[in-house]
C-alpha cells in the first residue's frame, strides 16, 4: 500500500427519513437563538416553512440564493444578516443556497446548518466559490464547511426527475476525481466507490418512479459520501472546466458537470488505471465498456443532457473557454504538456457535440 495521508474535515450529520423534525434540537445544540434562513425563490415555502416552525428561534428568510453566488447576492445577504444580528445560517435547498450561506460564513464566522434538497453535495465541503466580473474564484477555508447537516430524503420527493439526474451526476463527477487526486487515501477510494455505486443505482430507479423513497433515501446518501470526497482531496480537471463554464458563460451547475464529466475522465483515463477500475465497479460497467462510456451512458440512459450545446453553450465561446480553462491550471493525473490551449480546446468541442466516448 503507498503512503498517504488521511484528513477529513468533519462535521455533524443527521440522515433519514423525517430528519427535519430534528431541526429544533440540532439549532439548539450548536447553541444559536436567531437564525437565518436562506432558499432560491423557488425553495421560499421550504424556507419560510422552517422559519414558521422554528417561530422565535428564527430572524428572517433571505429568498434570493442564486447560481453560481454573485458578489453582489453575497454581498446583500450578508448585510441582511448582519441588519437582523443572526448568529447562526440556515441553507435550505441545493448548492446554489449553501454557497449563498458558505459567502456569508467566510467573512461574519458565522455557523451554517444545511439541509440539502438536491445531491450536490456542498454541505459536505469546505469549498466555496464567488463569482465577481465574470470569473469563478474558488478557495478552500474550514470556516465555511456547515457544523450540522440535515439529510431528509422526503425533502427530495418533489425535486423533478430531471434535475434529479444532473444531480446525481454531479455528485458523482466529485468521488470520481477523488479516485484519482493526489490526496486521496483507502478511505476516501472507499467512500467514492460506494457513494458512486449507490447513486448508479439510485438513478435509474428515479428515472422510472421519481417517488421511489428507497431510491431517494439511497441517492442522498451516496451524495452524502461523494461529498465528503470532494471535501477531503484536491480537484482536477473536471472541476477547473466546469468552474470556468459555469462561472464565466453562466451555464447550469449541474448539467455542466453532467456533460463534461465523461469526457474529462476520458481524457485522464490512461495516467489513472486504478481508478477507472474502480469506477468501472462501481458504475456496474458491462465488459468491454470504459468508466467514461458508462458514464456517458448513465446520464443519456436517464434523459440527461451529454452536450454543452444542449444547455446553453455558443460554438462560438469555445475558444474563449478553453483560453480561461488553460489560466490557472489546477493539478491533473494526466499532465497536458505544451499544446494544453490546444487539448482542452478538443476536450471542450467533444463535451460540446456530446461526443461518446470510445
């Protein structure tokens, strides 16, 4: 066995069915008395609800997360808790809404408690992201990582079909680079291999009865464990392509990842054996088929979009992209070399017509 490292940042976890009857008890064991409670527009009768049910405990809602966290919305929302003196954050919904709450952590301190309605996986990391003047800035800091999550699967129940398999999918694109991240540990290969396969399964399943409560209870909590993942090891390629996409062309978060994911462990398949191995078990590959092609299967299988120009990107911003993709490089497997400009173009035209990988 190599040597490696092993560093989780850890933080407390409430899963099941019903989980949200626990609410009351878990704002009182990290010690707050005024909460504020975050959503989208279209998460504001969950938010306003946990307000309404938390009656004194809670100082308001702030029902305008959006995507991809604007300097701006991050700006105001802090304001607004700062106007209302919460002492604590309540992220009510997907990763838009608990990046809303990671921006406001990063510079008040103050304690987030999540309760995630979507798999994206957020809650479970200490990466946050601002997107200011048309670039993504990321960062790592352990103060944003929330204190308590709440997993609910019957909060899940009404998140559509569709959305649910991007989700999915997103959450996987994060254990499936952990397989191959320079530090990962056996845990973390562990953790990813069954949040995956969990959440192979899961999908499927969804696909066919989006009310299914053991396929919704197993979809949050592989997205439970791809998270982790990704809040233990460094990123990738994948990642430094879908941050670009999704902060600088204002592409959906977890489509991007949807569609760039099979083509980016396409192209870090050869330095990266092992994991493929891995992810080829996990994902219940037939013989002969490669991690990539399964997930490329995966996604189109379950009426998920597997092109960039499907969701919104110009053949014409291509260049661009792959030009901001090339600043900044964050560490790959696979070392790109002098032409890098010109690989990640190919890359992103491939991810672009949906290209199945061979």
């Amino acid at each position: 066995m190599r040597a490696f490292v092993h560093n989780i940042p850890s933080s407390r976890v409430v899963f099941g069915m019903g989980s949200l009857g626990h609410l009351e008890r878990e704002l009182q064991f990290l010690g707050c008395r005024r909460a504020l409670v975050l959503s989208t527009p279209g998460q504001r009768p969950l938010a306003q609800g946990i307000a309404d049910r938390l009656g004194s405990l809670a100082v308001g809602v702030f029902p305008r997360a959006i995507m991809h966290v604007p300097r701006e919305s991050a700006d105001s929302a802090r304001d607004e808790a700062s106007r209302l003196n919460a002492d604590c954050i309540i992220a009510a919904g997907g990763g838009s809404t608990i990046g809303l709450a990671k921006a406001i952590a990063l510079t008040s301190g103050l304690p987030i408690m999540a309760v995630p309605t979507t798999y994206a996986g957020s809650e479970m990391t200490p990466i946050f992201g601002i997107t200011e003047g048309g670039t993504k800035r990321t960062g790592r800091e352990l103060r944003v990582l929330p204190r308590t999550t709440i997993y609910d699967p019957g909060l899940t129940l009404a998140l559509p079909v569709a959305i649910s398999v991007t989700s999915g999918m997103n959450a996987i694109a994060h254990a499936a680079e952990g397989l191959y991240a320079r530090d990962k540990s056996p845990v973390t290969d562990l953790m990813a291999e069954e949040g995956i396969k969990a959440l192979a399964s899961a999908l499927p399943a969804l696909r066919r009865n989006g009310s299914d409560t053991d396929a919704r209870t197993d979809a949050l909590y592989g997205a439970w464990l791809c998270g982790t993942v990704l809040g233990s090891v460094g990123m990738a390629l994948h990642h430094k392509l879908c941050h670009v996409l999704g902060g600088s062309f204002n592409l959906p978060h977890a489509e991007v990842h949807t569609v760039v994911l099979p083509q980016a462990i396409a192209f870090n398949a050869t330095a990266a054996p092992e994991a493929m191995r891995i992810l080829e078990r996990a994902l219940g590959a037939s013989a002969g088929v490669s991690a990539a092609a399964a997930l490329f299967d995966l996604a189109h299988d379950n009426g998920a979009p597997v092109a960039l120009r499907d969701i919104g990107m110009k053949m014409g911003d291509l260049d661009r992209a792959a030009d901001l993709a090339s600043e900044s490089p964050y560490w790959n497997p696979r070392q790109i070399g002098a032409d890098q400009r010109g690989v990640i173009r190919q890359l992103l035209q491939d991810a672009h017509d949906g290209v199945r990988p061979s």
